[in-house]
C-alpha cells in the first residue's frame, strides 16, 4: 500500500509540474474525461 502512494504521489507531482496551474490541470482532467467517453461510446 505504501508503495501505491508513493507512486500515486510522484504522477501526481509530475501532472501538476507539467500544466504549471490548477486550470491546466483541470483541462487535461477534462481532455482525459472526453477520451474516455468518446471510447466508451464507440463500444
């Protein structure tokens, strides 16, 4: 479990690093989220 975190923590350190901002951060959430759903829709 331990090692989860800390490998849950160091992606996201290295996501919030990439976007340089809580609104950068949102749009790739809202980006993954639309991937996602266009997968979904296409099964």
């Amino acid at each position: 479990m331990k090692t989860i975190s800390v490998l849950l923590l160091l992606s996201l350190a290295l996501a919030v690093t990439g976007c340089n901002t809580v609104k950068g951060v949102g749009q790739d959430l809202q980006k993954a989220g639309e991937k996602i759903e266009d997968a979904a829709k296409k099964k």
